[in-house]
C-alpha cells in the first residue's frame, strides 16, 4: 500500500490517509452565512471521494471579518445546527471535517456595505498591492476578535467538527500582522517576531481555552510574503517554530501577503511540468526540518509520485489538494485504484474567476463538456 494511504494522526485524531482537501471556499452559503443543500453535496462527494480530512472552506468568525456575501458564518450560535448537518455528511462516509476560522482585516470588504471600514494592524499609504481603505485595529478590538475566535471553535465542536485550522495565510488579517509590510505598530502587536505573532499565539489560547486540551487546533500559515521587503522564508521557518511551541498541533505552509496576480500567490497556473509542481514544497520541506508538529504541504501537488517522494523524504507529513478535487472530488478514490491517474484539473483558475462574479463553485473547463 501506497505511504499516501496510510493511517495518520494529528493529535488523538485519526485520519484514513495522508490526503486533505485544502480550504475552499465555494460560494454556496445562503446570505445569513448558513450551510445550504449544495454544500451538504459538495462535502458528502469529498467524503465519499476518499479524501482523509476535508477543512471547509473561509468561514468568518467575526462580522468585521466579512469578505463575501456568500460565505459561511461561525459567529452566531443559531448557525450550529446547519453546522451539525456538515460534518454529519463528511462522518457518513468516513471522512473528518475541520472548520476554517477566517478574518479577512483590510480585505474584508464586505463590511463596506455596512458603512464601516475593515480594520488591520497599520495603515500603509501607497501601498502598490492593495488599494482598498481600511483603518487601524485598536486593542479593544483586537480582544473582541480573539474572543470571537474562541466562541467560533467552541461552535465547531459543538456541531461535530473534528478540528479547527485558523487562516493564517494569502494576506489576510493574521498575514497582515505577522508581515513587517503591512504591520507597522509601536505596541505589543507590531516589531519583533514574536510580537508580530501575538496575535497568532493569543488565539490559539482562546481557542484551546474554549475547546480543551484534546482538540486539534491547526493553522495555515502564510511563510513568505510575495514581494521585497514582506515576510521572508527565514523569518517564516522562526514563525512556523513559534506556532508550533504554542501548541498548534499541525500546520500547512502557505504564502503570505500577496504580491502579482496568480505568479507569487497561493494559486499559480500553468502547472503542467513538473518543475512547475508543489510551488510551495521548498518551504515545506524547510520548516518540515526542524519541525515538532505534521506538516501539510499544498499548492500545485499534481502527481502521486511525486508526493508519495516528499512524505517519503520527510518533506511533508499531509498533501493538501484544493483544485484538482474541485474538478475531479473522487480523485482520492482514483489514485487508490491506479496511481498512474493524473488530475484533469488544468490549474486555468476559472473556478476561482466566476467565483468572484457570485457564481458558486464548479469546474468551469469541465462542466461546459
Ligand atoms: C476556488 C478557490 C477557493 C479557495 N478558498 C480558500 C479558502 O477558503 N481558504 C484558504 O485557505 N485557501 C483557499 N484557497 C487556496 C487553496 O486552499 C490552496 O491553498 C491553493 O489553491 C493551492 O492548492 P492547489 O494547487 O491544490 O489548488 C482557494 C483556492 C481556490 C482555487
């Protein structure tokens, strides 16, 4: 049996393989933020497609954190119940589930329409890789959010998830802090690394502090920014080391800060040479080295040799796979049954394209034949 089908564990959870669909955000959600009957769909398809862990997709935990009309809310106890529904789905088939807890800081630009401005860590003027307006998060505002962290993961248990991953990656309010770029503040939040990563480290414990000692609390973590004078790799392997001593109990290696369009953030194209594939293993494999926790490695992982090489090599100890399961959801239960298979997914982003014209989540190359 391939070392991608083994038995792993994070924590005291146990998970049939090695493969996890990385957060996806789809879409699906009606406007009030509930779970709807297409995502119960989506999620029982992923299940029953084999893979091991499935992490939702961005859910916010926090009005203020808003990025989309729809996308799912983990800030209200009312939206339990709808919760349950999903992670009852992924258990049917065998799968486990983790909630993504998602604040977007200066990107969440739904809060627009509520005549507010989103908040982050410093406002920085002419800044050439984001233009939006935003203003600057107080510290009372930033107790409200990490509170509001630990109320949204006591919610995933309580609805059935097995374990949360707190976004911390592609430029959103956590990238936003740990970035020298973006985070700018004279306080406890700004400066040093570790100050930087306060508030990584202060919602961990909120989070431990609402869900007990035995739940998987994961994060995915942004470790260079996409540009000169961001986060850099080596600054990113230190954080990575921090998060793991905190106590978060496995962490996927990301990007951070976004730089150009598509080239330098989280979901590159033209993934159709190997040296083009597993854009981000370098850095897994780098963090991988003095790691204490698993390791998930994500973006651009195409072919099953070469995955199986990086968990053989110790690069890795989980594959997270987002755009190949968007086309192909039963692509796991494939590869059980002839690893030579590749992913039709031909990594063209459309997906993600209609997503932001309001269309839900589908593989546009695909479903048009
Ligand atoms: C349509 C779409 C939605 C995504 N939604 C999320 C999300 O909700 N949270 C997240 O952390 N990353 C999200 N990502 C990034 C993926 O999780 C993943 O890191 C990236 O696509 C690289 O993996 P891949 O090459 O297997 O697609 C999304 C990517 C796509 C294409």
């Amino acid at each position: 049996m391939s070392i991608l089908f083994e038995t792993v564990q994070i924590k005291n959870l146990t998970l049939r393989n090695r493969f996890i669909r990385s957060a996806t955000y789809d879409g699906m959600s009606d406007l009030t933020g509930r779970v709807t009957e297409s995502q119960l769909k989506l999620v029982s398809d992923l299940a029953e497609g084999g893979v091991g862990l499935i992490i939702s997709g961005i859910m916010y935990v926090h009005p203020s954190g808003q990025i989309s009309s729809f996308m799912n809310s983990i800030a209200d106890d009312k939206l339990i119940p709808g919760l349950r529904k999903l992670s009852e789905k992924a258990h049917e088939h065998g799968a486990k589930i983790a909630v993504q807890l998602y604040h977007g800081g200066r990107e969440a630009r739904f809060v627009k329409t509520r005549k507010q401005l989103p908040i982050a860590p410093s406002v920085i003027a002419d800044d050439p890789y984001y233009k939006g307006s935003y203003r600057e998060i107080t510290e009372g505002e930033i107790e409200e959010i990490l509170d509001a962290f630990g109320q949204a993961a006591r919610r995933a248990l309580e609805a059935g998830f097995d374990a949360v991953q707190v976004h911390g990656a592609h430029g959103y309010l956590f990238s936003q802090f740990l970035s020298p770029f973006t985070n700018r503040r004279s306080d406890r939040w700004g400066g040093s690394l570790s100050n930087r990563l306060r508030l990584h480290r202060e919602t961990y414990r909120k989070i431990r502090s609402t869900v007990g000692a035995d739940y998987p609390v994961l994060i995915k973590l942004g470790a260079e920014d996409g540009f000169a004078g961001g986060l850099t790799l080596t600054e990113g392997i230190q954080a990575s080391q921090l998060l793991a001593e905190t106590g978060y109990d496995a962490i996927e290696i990301s990007s951070g800060v976004r730089g150009e369009k598509y080239d330098g953030t989280e979901y590159k194209t033209k993934i159709n040479k190997p040296s083009r594939e597993g854009y981000f293993r370098l850095w897994a494999r780098e963090i991988k080295k003095s790691a204490i926790v698993p390791v998930i490695a994500v973006g651009g992982l195409k072919t099953f040799t070469m995955m199986e090489d990086m968990i053989r090599k110790r690069e890795a100890d989980f594959i997270a796979l987002c755009r190949p399961l968007i086309s192909e959801p039963d692509l796991i239960r494939k590869w059980e049954r002839d690893p030579k298979k590749k992913p039709r997914c031909v990594y063209c982003n459309k997906c993600l394209e209609e997503l932001h014209y309001g269309i839900p989540l589908h593989c546009v190359t695909f479903s048009k034949k």
